[in-house]
C-alpha cells in the first residue's frame, strides 16, 4: 500500500505541473495573433503528460488544462474549449495507452495519438459548427488549419517531446513507467 500511495502522489505531484505548464505556457503565444494555433503550446505538456502518467491522470491533464487556461484566460474560447478539452484528453489518453500499457515506441505512440486527436478535434467541431451553430462545416478548412497553419507546432511536438522524454528516462529523478 505504500508503494501505491508513492505512485499515486507522484502522479499527482507530476500531473498538477503539466497542467500549469499547460495554463502558463500558451501565455506567452496568446501575445502574438494566432500563435497558438499555430504553434499548439498546450499539447505539448499534455504529451509529455501521456508519456510520463498512467492514462487516468494523462486524461486529466488534457481535460483540465483547457478547461482551466479558459476560465483563466479565456483561451481557448469558448465553444471551442470542449472540443479542445475532448482533443487534448484523446492525446493524454491514447499516448499513455500505446506507449506505457502497449508498449509501442516513442515514435509510433506519439504520431498515432497526435492523429486520433485530431480526429476528435474534426468530429468535435463538426458537431459544434454544423449541428448546434447550423454553419456549413468545410472539412477542407479545417484539415487545412488542423495541418498546414499547425505545422510549426507539429514538427515542434515531434523534435522536442522525444528529446524531453528521453532525458526524463535517463535522468535519475525520474522514475519511467515502462
């Protein structure tokens, strides 16, 4: 039992500081007009978040970071917040899943969890778009902001999320889950 009430507060104690990284973090990109969706601060903690959490507390950082950083800042607007909130769940849930329980690599685990993230994020702004503000929803527009204007922040996740794990893994404060 003691063993488990240590895993359990380290989880806690490490899930708390991604979600502030998750707050304090899209701060300094909300300065400039659209940094955020183009450089998508905020997954960067929540992926980190998947790598180093069991995927209940993984799931909790993506849900409360959104969810705080709005009633914080405002940011992510809202309707937005919950499709960010349901996207950002999928990264923590799917990168813990496939990297801590099935044991996928690094890369295969985070390149997968960035796509059905996005997936949830295509399905949760078309409910938002076309069926409760009844707009024409563009798949293509949306692809486009998804993947193209979000470049900077996808190439960003996949230098510097690995790189932060490794050295996570190799540090002697840091005790891997696989």
């Amino acid at each position: 039992m003691q063993k488990n009430l240590k895993t359990n507060l380290n989880e806690m104690v490490r899930a708390a500081v991604l979600i502030a990284i998750g707050i304090i973090l899209p701060l300094f990109f909300h300065t400039i007009k659209n940094a955020g969706s183009i450089f998508l601060p905020m997954h960067i903690p929540v992926l980190i978040g998947g790598f180093i959490l069991s995927p209940a507390y993984a799931v909790s950082v993506g849900i409360l970071s959104p969810l705080l950083s709005h009633l914080f800042t405002g940011m992510p607007p809202f309707p937005f917040v919950f499709v960010m909130i349901f996207e950002l769940a999928a990264y923590g849930f799917f990168t813990s899943l496939l990297y801590n329980k099935i044991k996928l690599g690094l890369y295969p685990s985070l390149i997968s969890s960035m796509l059905i993230g996005r997936i949830v994020n295509i399905i949760g702004v078309y409910f938002i778009i076309h069926l409760f503000m009844g707009k024409q929803f563009k798949l293509s527009i949306l692809l486009s902001g998804l993947f193209l204007k979000g470049l900077p922040g996808i190439i960003i996740q996949l230098l510097l999320i690995p790189l932060i794990i490794k050295a996570l893994n190799k540090s002697s404060l840091f005790e891997s889950r696989r």
